[in-house]
C-alpha cells in the first residue's frame, strides 16, 4: 500500500520542488533559516505536494484510463480504489496544515491559497491550453512560501523567486506535455501543443525558460549576489539549453531525459549556488 501511494504521487519527484521552498527561505533571511524552519518547510512541501498530485491522480483517472501512456497508473490500473486515494488526500492535508501551524503565523492565512489551486489546476486542461502557466504558477508559490515562512513578509524577490520557478516549470511542462499530443487532439484535451503544434509550443518553452534565466538574473542584482551564485545561474542556463536542444520537434524521444534528468540537476544546482553563495558572505 504505502510502496504504490508513493508510486501514485511520484514521491522521489518531490525532491525536485524541495530545493525551491528552501531557496526562498535561504534567500530570505541570507543565511541558515535555522533547523525548525528547515523541518517543518520539508514537511509542509512534501504534504503539500502528495495532496496537489494525488488530487490530480483523481480528477484525471478517467482521463488516464483511455490515455495509453497513463492507463498504468495506480487508479486506472485498479491498485487503489478512489476510496483510498481520497484517504491519503487527507493525510497529506493533515501534514500540510499541521507543518504550516509551526512557521510564521501568516501562514495560516495564506495556507488555503495553494490548496485551492490544487483543486482548480487538473479541470484548465479542459478548457485552455494556459494550463501549463498555471501549473508553473502553483509551483512558483514554493519558494513564495519559504520566503514568508521564515520572515511573515511578502518582498519583492519572494516574488522574483516565484517567476523563475513559474516559468522554468511551465515550459517542462509544454516539454512533458509534447507526448501525448495525439492523444490530447482527439480527447479535447487543451495544451500548447494541441493547440499551437509541436514544433511552436517547443518555441515557447524556449521563451518561457528564457524568462526564467532572466529573472534568475534579476533576482541575484536584486540581492547583491556573488561569484557563487553566478556560477550556479550559468550552469542553470546551459542546462536549460541543453533541455531545449535534445527535444526536437519530429525527435520526442529525449523528452524523459529533459523533463526528470536534467530538471532535477537543475534544482539541485540553483539550491547549492544559493547557499554557497550566501555561506561565503557569512
């Protein structure tokens, strides 16, 4: 039970989305946010992100279920019922809402935001193919989230923050979504390659990361950051231009490597430049 409910929401992946709330709570208070703060943010994340995926497993099972690719997964495929999935919703909830009652008390406010923009995000592929931005958006609230974690404010670079992440994780989406294009077509499912074709919604991936890198630019003027950072935003860049050059419009057959590869080096980078960074000006 417990290896397919990790199977169900891809809980390695939420290693991807960790280095993010812990960019913002580094960038935050420019240093070590403490250990309580840094526990409590893993918890809050990691409930966070089992909910958001396991509500989508279950607005999408019939979705899934026609869609080859997908119809392995565990509710399509009959490995668990709604019923439990239902279950684990609430479990995920119970550690997100128990986690957020132990960081800033502004928290507690904000916590429903997310929560309902996980509701909202499976049902936009049914009618807009700006599901992708939305989807970038929701994940961009996580270094929103560790910035005001540890400091109850909502600055500028919090913001920032949330347009690299918003934006890098939208066009891995349009990536993502490059594979089941004739699937989509024919089950009106809405996206930007269904409605722009492979080959453009390739190009607008391309844009999209280059307003990530931008505002990853933006963000280390805006703070006064050093050699390490700018290390680390290079090899960002190059990276994300790797990603772009190995998914072709008539070759998806690396689009696995660009969207778990390279995406989890990538977070795992701009973490280590941050706190790098910030270690040396100590």
């Amino acid at each position: 039970m417990i290896g397919r409910l990790s199977s169900l929401v891809r809980f390695e992946h939420t290693l991807f989305a960790l280095p993010y709330a812990y960019v913002g709570a580094v960038l935050a208070v420019n240093g070590w946010p403490g250990l309580a703060n840094v526990v409590w943010i893993t918890v809050a994340m990691a409930g966070a992100r089992s909910l958001a995926m396991a509500i989508n497993r279950l607005v999408d099972a019939a979705i899934d279920a026609r869609n080859p690719r997908t119809a392995r997964r565990e509710i399509p495929a009959g490995l668990l019922t709604r019923t439990q999935v239902v279950w684990f919703c609430v479990a995920s909830l119970a550690a997100f809402a128990v986690a957020v009652s132990q960081l800033a008390p502004v928290c507690r406010i904000l916590a429903p935001i997310p929560v309902v923009a996980f509701l909202v995000y499976p049902y936009l592929k049914r009618f807009t193919a700006l599901c992708h931005l939305f989807l970038g958006a929701v994940d961009g609230l996580a270094p929103v989230g560790g910035w005001v974690a540890v400091t109850g404010t909502l600055d500028r670079d919090a913001w920032l923050l949330g347009g690299v992440v918003c934006f890098w994780i939208a066009g891995f989406d349009v990536i993502y979504a490059t594979m089941d294009h004739d699937h989509d077509r024919e089950a009106g499912i809405h996206s930007i390659p269904v409605a722009f074709g492979i080959a453009r919604a390739l190009t607008a991936c391309r844009a999209f990361h280059a307003l990530a890198v931008g505002l990853i630019v933006l963000v280390g003027l805006d703070l006064g950051l050093g050699p390490i950072y700018w290390a680390g935003a290079t090899i960002c860049a190059v990276l994300l231009a790797y990603e772009n050059a190995i998914v072709k419009p008539h070759d998806l057959s690396r689009v696995n490597a660009a969207f778990f590869n390279v995406n989890a080096i990538l977070a795992g980078v701009y973490l280590a430049a941050v706190a790098g960074d910030v270690a040396l000006r100590a």
